[in-house]
C-alpha cells in the first residue's frame, strides 16, 4: 500500500501537487526525537538527520519482526499445500506406490469460505452507518446526523463496490482459513494520468451585441463548435481519486513481536515492490509537502539488490512445485532504471511512517499520512484467535493431521488392492522361473517343473475396514470445523431424519455464527478507516446510489461536510441459513400470513410478511413480482368504486321497476273503467323503460379504466350515487 505520490500534497492542500488547494486541517506533526550529546545539550539537528542512524534502528525493528514471523512461515507453507492438494514425490524406496491426495481439506475450507463470503455480501447495502450521540447534542443536531449517517454508509457502499471488494474478500477469506492471519490494508489513491480524447474544434467569431445600457452596439468574440470537425487533444485526466483497499499477503506482512492486536502492535512492516521511476515520483512529492525527511538515494549501489530479497516470497510457489523466478530478467543498462523492481518496505506506527529500499537505505521517515484516524491503517484477524497471540489457528490447522491420516488411509487402500491383483510369489531356490515369468498378465502360462516350485504368497483385503475407517476420519473433520454434509450439499454417509439434519444444522449456525461475529470486526475497521480518510480527504461532492428497505436505489448528492461525524458501523450481511433451515423458515412464513388474513390481525403487516416469504425463495428478480403498497392501494380502491356504483344501480333499478308497477297498476285501474291510459303516462312508461335498459348496458358494459389517480378515487368513493 505505502504512501501514494500525491498524499502528502493532497493532505496539505499544497498548489500544483494531487489536490491543489485542498481545505485541510492542519497537519499534526510527529514529535521529532533529537540526539542528546554527552554534556546535555540538544543538538539542532533531529535525530533523523543521520540516515544510517535511522537505517540501522529501523533493521533492527525488522530483524526482530522477520525473526518472529519465521517461525510461522514454515506451518504455513504446509497448511497452504494441504489446501490446493499438492504432494512430494516418492523416493525410490516407495516407487510404484499410491501417493495421493484427498481434497476433503478443500471441500471442507470452501464451505467455510462460501458462508463467510455469502453473509457479508448477499444484499446491498454492504454495511450500515448509526450516529453516536454525544453527551451535549440535543435531539435535533442527533436526527440530522442520523440523515448524514445514511450518505456517509452510501458512500462507503460504493467505494467498496469500485474497489472490487467482493473479489478482494473472497481472497482475504482464503488467507484466513489457510493462514496463521489475513491482512487488508486501507489507503487513499490519488492517480492522475494523461489521456488522449477527440474534442470538437472550435472556432471564435465577432457577435454584434447590444450594449448594457442600449447605447449602441459592441463586437463581442465568442466561441462555437464546428460541426464535422474533431481534433486529438492530450489532458491530464483523474484516474482514481478515492479510498483503496488492498489485500497483503502473509508473507508481505511483518508484525511487532510483543503485540498482541493490530493495535497492540508498537509497529508493523509492509513491503511491496515498485521501480525506482514510482519511487522518485513518491519522494519528491513527499520532499515537497514537507513533514518528514526525505534521504538522498545512491541508485548504482542497489542495483541487483532486490533479486535476492525476492527470493524468500517465491517459496511459496517453489514449495508447491511452480518455479518462480528470484529476481528480474536482464532488461540491459538501457531499460533497468525504469523497468527492474525494488523491494520497499513501509514501516508504520500510529503516529509515524517510514520507507527502506531494498534492505540497503532509508527514503523517507516522517509523520503517519492518515491523522484522522491516527493507526496503522490495517485490518487483520485470525479464523481462531488465540488469547494473548498476535497469529491464531488457521482452519486447515484444525484438520490438517485429519488429513494426513485421510490420504495415508485412502493410499494403503489404493496399495492393498493393487497388492491382491498382483500377488507376490514365492519361489524354491533351485527353481528355473524367472522373475518375469510371475508377473501378472492375462492368458500367461508359467511353465514348471513341480507344482511346489512356486506359491502366491496370500495378501488379505482390509478395504472394507478402510471404509469404515475413512467415514470416521470425514466425521471426524465434519465436527472439527462444523460442516457437516447437509451444509456443504452432499449426501450424508448413512440416511439421516429431518429432525437429526434440523439439530445439526442449528448447531453448526450456532458455531458459524460465532465465527461471523469475529469477522465482523475486520469489516467494521475497514469501514472506519475508509470513513476517517472520507472525512479527510474528500473536497469536493460526490455522487452515489442509497438503496431503501425494499432494495430499491436512488443517487443521492454528497458534500464533503455530509460525511463527518462519529459513527456505529453494523454490517448488513448476517449468517445464511442452512438449505433444511431456509425450508422451515418458509413453511413457517407461509402458515404466518395465512394465520394473518384469516384473523385480520391489526398488529400483523399482512404485505410484509408476504415480501419475506416471496424473499425466502431466493430466486433473483423475484421480489420485482410483487406489487408494490401503492397498486394494492389503487386496486382496493378500484374494487370499492365498483360495488358502491353497482349498488347505486342496484338501488336506481329497484325504484325504476316500482315505478313501472306503480304505472301499469295505474293502467290497468283505467282499463277496467274502460277509461283511455294517458299520452303522458304512457310516455314515462316508455322513458322508464329505455332508461332502464339503458343502465343495465352501462353496468355491464362498463370496466373501471386501470390508473386512476387515489385523490380522483376517494372523491368518486365519497360522492353520493
């Protein structure tokens, strides 16, 4: 990771360097140590002043660290070979022997790392911000850092997004279960770089323009573009101006023997490799910005160093049988100043960073760049801490002598078998067979003089007992890491009870649990870290997307104020169900809403519980199936419009066929008097009539048009029919 060219200028807003006049709080300064000469007077000259000084204290720092590490380094080389499967060849005394490996520690460490992977990064957000209310603040300045909170957490969310986080964890992840500790690194990249674009040409032309107080009339140049025309133009262009996290490597990675934590630790080293145009870059900046002491570097004595340095990271591979190169190709006089790579080593305290080359000299030794948050700006756990240890256990640690009785089971297995059908012989001194002639071979004859002259030599077979054996072993590892064959998707060993797969799931969630709370610590310094140099070095506002409680996205603006404050971070991921628990719990969501409509429960959210069950299938785009409270809203709405007009018309029929008895009672009075039925009685019959087959038209030719906005509704709810 180390210091980017252009930090210390951006930190201190200095002009023409990364992030010209930056607003930035002032820089605070490492307290400089100074050399006290025999009679007690401080010399003016700080301690750094002398770089074999600082070369020779800083070595010593790292021999002590190196020193300690190593005896760690070996355990996991082994454990990294047990993981991707890789064997030593035989002996001659053991040629033709099975010598195989068994990938059960790989089987079982995938299981792990898919669970830790999937419960932190199975919804967005990643992870979710809280104000921390201090003792002073009153309720209203708390409501609006609760609003800041959100665009400090949508921020953060997509930074881990540009940074390729999912990637990066998934390694991580790998480290931890493979290595005695697992490292990431957060620093702030700023890159700028030039970049070649076509531009439209443009042209300036005289504009007769109408003066401000209408005088007269003023010949002003302006520019427009030309149509058709474009030219190639070289800008300098902002590649990446953002938070960057890095995963280290064990071996690029060197502790404080002493500590105990990441921040226990005194001091830790990190080393990278850069060639020595990054580095001249990187100084020079730093030399500019002021705040620490930059050394003058003799290039022609490291020349060829770092060949030999780079030897210890290639065991790893070379361990493994994968050759590596030790050090750089011969790129020729010509090219090895720019191409030929160094190693670096960045030295780090809570307050203090320092930069060695090659082992050989010390570059830089000034203040920790990072003062918001004032630590070493890395984040490292192991998958079983251990109390008072800086490394813990690995998980292949855990199994790993499991594993070797497992391939030494499976290739005595492999040989017994290979023993039984090709028998041993015995054969009488005097005898003329030759040795060729007992190997085994389809239709071969062995001529002989008396049957006694040769005899197989019996070799019982144990591969039944080896089965057995083996399913011991499987369990053994099973119980050992709390991944049963339920979890990892495989059929058990022998048929298992609902209730039995339900105990052992629910006991491993128990144990994997646990587990997640440990590593949640890990992604809660990594957004505080990413959160400090938020708070640090952003200037300028930014834009990112804020998703809501049904995972819907919008972009929310963000100014550089918005995001400073004291926060709580909680991960948004949580631990997975296993598949058996996952059914369950939909069986048990969907008696849930049933239940609810059944009893118009007020205190049950009837839509809420359906959205977790239609979420409980996991199926990607489902959730977008399911409409949304607006349209239920709308459709209830809709389906009271039409029973309340339906009754309305229900009610005009009724009284338009009473008035229709009412006349014909009437008509046939007058006809039994033999008196004539009015004109006038006979014309509202008729109206009555065409009127009420009029409605009965309407009512059943008319559908209520899909939209209707809900205030047009609830006025045609509440008019009378």
């Amino acid at each position: 990771m180390g210091i980017d060219p252009s930090l210390m200028a951006a930190m201190t807003g200095q002009p023409g360097m990364g992030m010209p006049g930056m607003p930035m709080l002032p820089q605070p300064m490492a307290e400089e140590e100074y050399v006290v000469t025999p009679d007690g007077a401080e010399e003016d000259e700080p301690k750094y002043a002398d770089p074999e000084a600082r070369l020779s204290e800083l070595l010593s720092l790292f021999k002590a660290s190196e020193d300690f590490r190593r005896q760690y380094d070996e355990q996991a080389l082994d454990w990294y070979k047990l993981f991707v499967g890789h064997v030593e060849e035989l002996g001659e005394d053991r040629a033709g022997r099975s010598n195989l490996h068994i990938p059960a520690t790989y089987e079982m460490l995938d299981t792990l790392r898919a669970r830790l992977f999937k419960a932190f990064f199975g919804a967005r957000p990643y992870i979710d911000f809280k104000p921390r209310p201090q003792s002073t603040q009153d309720l209203q300045s708390i409501e609006m850092d609760a609003k800041k909170a959100k665009l400090a957490a949508a921020l953060l969310d997509e930074q881990l997004e540009k940074n390729g986080i999912q990637v990066k964890w998934y390694n991580w992840i790998t480290s931890l279960l493979n290595f005695p500790a697992a490292v990431f690194g957060v620093g702030w990249r700023y890159e700028t770089r030039k970049v070649r674009r076509r531009k439209q040409v443009k042209r300036t032309v005289v504009e007769r323009q109408l003066s401000p107080d209408g005088a007269g009339v003023t010949m002003v140049p302006v520019e427009q573009l030309v149509d058709g025309q474009f030219q190639e133009v070289v800008e300098d262009a902002i590649v990446w101006d953002d938070n960057e996290i890095v995963h280290i490597d064990y071996f690029d990675f060197w502790p404080d023997p002493m500590g105990h934590d990441i921040d226990s630790c005194r001091y830790v080293w990190h080393r990278v490799y850069k060639t020595k145009p990054d580095i001249e870059r990187e100084l020079a900046v730093l030399e500019n910005a002021g705040g620490g002491k930059v050394y003058n570097i003799d290039w022609e004595e490291l020349r060829g160093v770092s060949g030999d340095i780079m030897s210890a990271q290639s065991e790893r591979m070379s361990s493994i049988g994968y050759m590596q190169p030790t050090s750089d190709p011969d790129f020729g006089d010509e090219h090895t100043d720019r191409l030929a790579y160094h190693e670096v080593l960045h030295y780090w305290e809570d307050n203090r960073h320092a930069i060695v080359i090659d082992r050989k000299t010390v570059a830089y030794d000034g203040p920790n760049p990072y003062w918001r948050h004032g630590k070493k700006p890395f984040a490292v756990k192991s998958f079983d801490p251990l109390p008072g240890q800086f490394y813990g256990m690995s998980a292949v640690q855990v199994i790993e002598h499991l594993q070797a009785e497992l391939n030494t089971l499976r290739n005595q297995r492999v040989d017994n078998v290979a023993f039984v059908l090709n028998r041993m012989w015995g054969v009488l001194r005097s005898s003329t067979l030759e040795p060729a002639d007992l190997v085994s071979r389809p239709g071969a004859i062995i001529p002989m003089d008396r049957p006694e002259e040769a005899w197989a030599i019996p070799t019982p077979d144990v591969t039944q007992s080896s089965y057995q054996e083996e399913a011991i072993l499987r369990s053994n590892m099973e119980n050992a890491l709390g991944v049963p064959a339920i979890v990892r998707g495989a059929t058990p060993a022998r048929k298992e009870t609902a209730t039995e797969v339900i105990t052992k799931n629910t006991n491993a969630s128990i144990r994997f649990d646990s587990k997640i709370m440990i590593v949640e610590e890990v992604f809660k310094r990594l957004a505080y870290l990413m959160d400090c140099n938020n708070q640090q070095f952003i200037d300028k506002t930014k834009v990112a997307r804020q998703y809501g409680p049904d995972g819907a996205e919008q972009w929310a603006e963000i100014t550089p104020d918005s995001v400073i404050g004291e926060w709580d971070y909680i991960p948004a991921g949580s631990s997975i169900d296993p598949a058996a628990n996952r059914d369950i719990r939909r069986e048990q969501l969907a008696q849930l809403v049933m239940t609810a409509i059944q009893t118009q429960n007020p205190y049950l959210d009837v839509y809420e519980l359906t959205k977790q069950w239609v979420d409980s299938f996991e199926i990607r785009g489902l959730a977008t199936a399911l409409k949304t409270k607006e349209q239920i809203q709308q459709e209830q709405m809709q389906m009271q419009y039409q029973q309340m007009l339906m009754m309305a018309q229900a009610q005009q029929q009724a009284q338009m066929q009473a008035q229709q008895q009412q006349m014909a009672q009437q008509a046939q009075m007058a006809v039994s008097q033999g008196q004539q039925i009015p004109p006038e009685l006979l014309q509202q019959a008729m109206a009555e009539q065409q009127a009420m087959q009029q409605a009965e038209q309407e009512a059943q030719a008319m559908a209520l048009p899909q939209g209707i906005p809900p205030q047009a509704m609830a006025r045609y709810i509440a008019s009378d029919f």
